[in-house]
C-alpha cells in the first residue's frame, strides 16, 4: 500500500543536480563529481562544467537567513 505524500519507489533513488535543481538518477547521471568529502550527480556535462568553474558555490549552499 502507498500513501499519497510518500515518494514512488522511482523517486526515493533521486538527487538533486546542484546546478540546475533538476532530480537526477545516479545511475544514469551525465556527471559525478567529489567535492569536499560530498558526491554531486548532475543531469547535463554543461552543469558539472558550472560546477567544475566554482565548486565552493554549488558544494557549499546558501541557507537562508
């Protein structure tokens, strides 16, 4: 039985690209990157290039204040 807020058995496997905020399977990722101890899955190569560019922005998240 499922309920209606619990996350299909698809979904419960998915990341979020740090880029672009897309869900991302792993197993099928464009990219992976390590970054201080962290993996990071990505959905495109253009986003792991962003990535790549300024890792301290996307491996470190604002949080609201």
């Amino acid at each position: 039985m499922t309920y209606p807020n619990e996350p299909r058995s698809d979904e419960k496997a998915l990341v979020t690209d740090p880029v672009c905020g897309m869900k991302v399977d792993p197993a099928t990722a464009a990219a992976r990157r390590e970054y201080d101890g962290t993996t990071f899955w990505f959905c495109s190569t253009g986003c792991a290039d962003a990535f790549d560019a300024d890792p301290h922005r996307y491996g470190h998240p604002q949080t609201a204040d």
